[in-house]
C-alpha cells in the first residue's frame, strides 16, 4: 500500500528531494526559455483597454497553457467569468488537505506607443539576461516558471499527496474578475500561490485597493455674476441670481481628503508595508455643468458658466490588517463631516459611490506561520539565499483568493518596464523562480512513495 509521508517525514527527507527538483529545473531551462518566448509572443491585451482582436487574443495563450498542462497528465477545463474570455484550471488529483493552487493571468496592458519601443512589443527579443516584450515580465514569466515547475516535478517522479491545481485567469490587469471567478469555485483549497513578478522577494502581505467616486453638486450660473456669491455686499444683495462653484467644493474637499490621508499614514502601520503607503490619491476631477447619465458633466468647455457639478475619483489603498467595512466607513464619516462645515453642503451633501469601474481588492495578510509561507520560505533557503519577506505595493489577484478565506502569497521573477515600453523579465530570475516554485509545490503538498 502506498504510504502518505507526513509533513515532518516528508521534511527530513526534502534535501534529497530538493536537490532532485533542482536538477530537473537545470534540465528545463531552454524549455523554459522557449515556452516564455511563445506565450509572449501571442498577444493578449485586456479588451477593457483596447479593442483589437489581433491583439485580444487571451484563449491562444490558454491554448498553448493548456497543451503543456495536458502534457502532464492535468485534467483542464475552461469556464467564461466573462464572454469570450476563458479561464483555465487544471488539476491534479490529491487531498484537500494540503492542495495547492498556483496562479498567473494572461491578459497584459496595452503596449502603447510602439515607436517609444526599442524592440518589437511581442517579439520576445532576448539581449544578455533580459527577454524583451509586452507581459515578459507582468505576468507570463511567472506563468512559464510555475509550468516548467510542474514539469521538475514530473521529470522527477514526484507523487504529491496534495491536490495541485492550475489557474490560468484573465482580467487581472482590469479587476480580476478571472481570479474572482476561479477562486469561488475553490471552495477549500488550502493555499495559493501567485507568480506575479516579486523582485524574488516573498510577499504574503499586500493592501486593499478601493476606487471611490465622490460627486459635489453646486449652483450654475453667469459667471459675470460671480461677485454677488462671494462678496456679501448692498451691490451682491441686488443682484437675484446667484451660483455655487462645484469646482471651490471639490477643491475644499480635497484639501479635507489629504488631511485624512495625512492621518491615516502618521497613526497606522503595519510590519513589512512602508510608512503612509496607506494613501488616498486622487487621480481623476472633472467639473462643468449638467450631469448626463453617466453621472459625470454633460457640458464641459464654457468658463462663462459657473459648473454645478464636480466628480473626482481617488485610489486608496489601505493596511493588510485592515477591513475594507471599516475604510469606507471611515471615510464616509470624514465626508460626512466636512460637509457639515460648509453651509451650502449641509443641505447639498456630497455622494459616495464605491467600487468605481467594479474595482474593489481586498486586502492580503497570510500569517509567516502559515505552512504555505513557510514552506515558500525553506525553498528559497534551500536555493541557497537569505529570504527577503515585504508587503506588496501593489494588487494581485492574490487579494481575491484572499477574500474567499484562501491563503495566498506572492512569489516570482524580477524585470522591469511594466506597463511601459521596453518591458523585460530577467531570465536568471525566471529559472530561479520556477526551482523554488518547485520545492514549495512538495513541501506545501507533500509527497507519496
């Protein structure tokens, strides 16, 4: 009868194992080369930015996921989390105790401006250490490191005892309605594993991310009039019609919003994440007259009328340890508040809108002690480096495994150029990922004789 290692036998026995996988990723690394080379080359920009079936072409690279996946005896399957755009999972039968999900998104950020690149945007042009093209680095190396991390593991004749699942999710770079999708139907799974590009670095802690819409409505009007609103005077009295500029409400309430963020990253902290990295930004204002059905300004471009609208959306980003409940509540309060100091605003208060655009991450906060940690720890100690462990600045589809209780952490490559021209992922890295991506996959999952 085959005999189920526990996880301390399995731990006394892992130098040998290790040093088994080790070898077996030496052995793959042209393969993994090349296989990052062909994902990289398969355009799959996310059709939320830019709509190009050339480009948006999300299920050729699943094809390609899933070929290898079905080289290796996983069982596949797709859903849709949304039309046309499929996720994949594949699997490898094992316990739930100890089952493992490792996970990467395939779509990637529009290349932009092509001749502000200095080689081909999908050419997966290789100069030294460095691949070149659009999704190298952000996120198709972590793809190809966890693919040929299975294959180690297959070349090695390595059983797990843990069910090894793979999802290859799309949407990330636009909300992470992939991973949402993928993660509600894992119901207990112990553990998942991202490979976005860490820097090598293990991040088990990452922020929440909101996107907040704050609408103020004022009073249009002439702006010739102007004086007779903000002058109290016998000459302002005589005139009948008078206005509310949206655009002075939005500019006192950005003054209170930073006074706000000024707090939060002052009073709180959270080991790991750097001081005040808690912030509230606004990114976007827009004010004119009129509101359309979009709930921003219909008319936009007439300085001669006084705007009676103003929308401004931030991006704030709060602590691993902290509820998402608890930030918007504080935040309303706050608004709530400043609209009492303002005499117009206490009959007009300001509206509060969440999850702008269906964005909304949570945050992340696996415990070291965690075996999945853990064991991420130990491999990349048995490659022979010192573990670095931080928080992650930005979001990951790591937040929406985090949601459905799933522990997640984050590990992979090193590049740079995200989301901008001349994106790279240092290739040294990539094999260094899929090794301890390895190890991690048999000390988090256990092995059978």
């Amino acid at each position: 009868m085959t005999e189920t290692k526990s996880a301390e036998a399995a731990s006394e026995l892992h130098p040998e194992l290790s040093a088994r996988l080790r070898r077996a990723v030496a052995d793959q690394a042209d393969y993994l080369t090349d296989l990052l080379a062909r994902l990289v080359r398969v355009p799959s920009v996310n059709p939320k930015f830019q709509v190009d079936p050339a480009f948006n072409r999300e299920s050729a690279v699943q094809d390609v996921i899933e070929a290898e996946l079905k080289a290796l005896g996983f069982s596949t399957a797709r859903s849709f989390p949304l039309p046309g755009r499929p996720n994949l999972i594949g699997k490898w039968t094992g316990s739930d105790a100890r089952s493992l999900a490792l996970c990467g998104h395939v779509d990637v950020v529009p290349h932009g401006d092509l001749g502000q690149w200095s080689f081909e945007a999908y050419g997966a042009e290789i100069v030294g250490d460095r691949l070149y093209g659009r999704g190298s680095c952000d996120m198709k190396a972590g793809l190809a490191a966890a693919i040929v991390a299975c294959r180690a593991i297959a070349a090695a004749g390595i059983t797990l005892e843990g069910r090894l699942e793979f999802h290859a999710v799309v949407d990330e770079e636009a909300g992470g309605e992939g991973a949402m999708a993928a993660a509600a139907a894992s119901p207990g799974l112990a553990g998942v594993l991202i490979t976005e590009p860490s820097g090598g670095v293990l991040r088990p802690w990452a922020g929440g991310l909101e996107w907040v819409r704050v609408t103020l409505r004022g009073l249009s009007g002439h702006s010739a009039r102007r004086f007779a609103s903000i002058y109290p005077s016998e000459a302002g009295a005589s005139v009948p019609v008078k206005s509310v500029n949206a655009i002075e409400l939005g500019a006192r309430l950005l003054a209170a919003v930073r006074e706000l963020e000024t707090q939060w990253g002052i009073s709180r902290r959270f080991p790991g994440m750097p001081a005040g990295m808690n912030t509230i930004s606004p990114g976007v204002m827009i004010s004119g007259c009129g509101e359309g059905p979009d709930g921003l300004p219909a008319l936009l471009g007439n300085p001669a009328m006084v705007p009676d609208l103003c929308v401004i959306d931030f991006d704030m980003k709060f602590l691993p340890h902290e509820r998402s409940a608890d930030i918007r509540r504080e935040f309303e309060d706050w608004i709530a508040h400043f609209a009492k100091t303002d005499p117009w605003l206490r009959d007009h208060p300001p509206e509060v809108r969440w999850e702008l655009g269906k964005l909304h991450f949570p945050p992340v906060n696996t415990p070291l002690d965690h075996p999945l940690t853990r064991a991420v720890e130990a491999s990349i100690i048995a490659t022979g480096r010192q573990p670095e462990i931080a928080g992650m600045l930005g979001v990951t589809d790591a937040a929406h495994y985090a949601a459905k209780g799933i522990p997640a952490v984050v590990y992979g490559p090193t590049g740079g150029g995200q989301h901008g021209p001349d994106e790279f992922v240092l290739l040294s890295t990539v094999r260094d990922t899929a090794a301890v991506v390895a190890d991690s996959i048999i000390r988090f999952c256990g092995v059978k004789d």
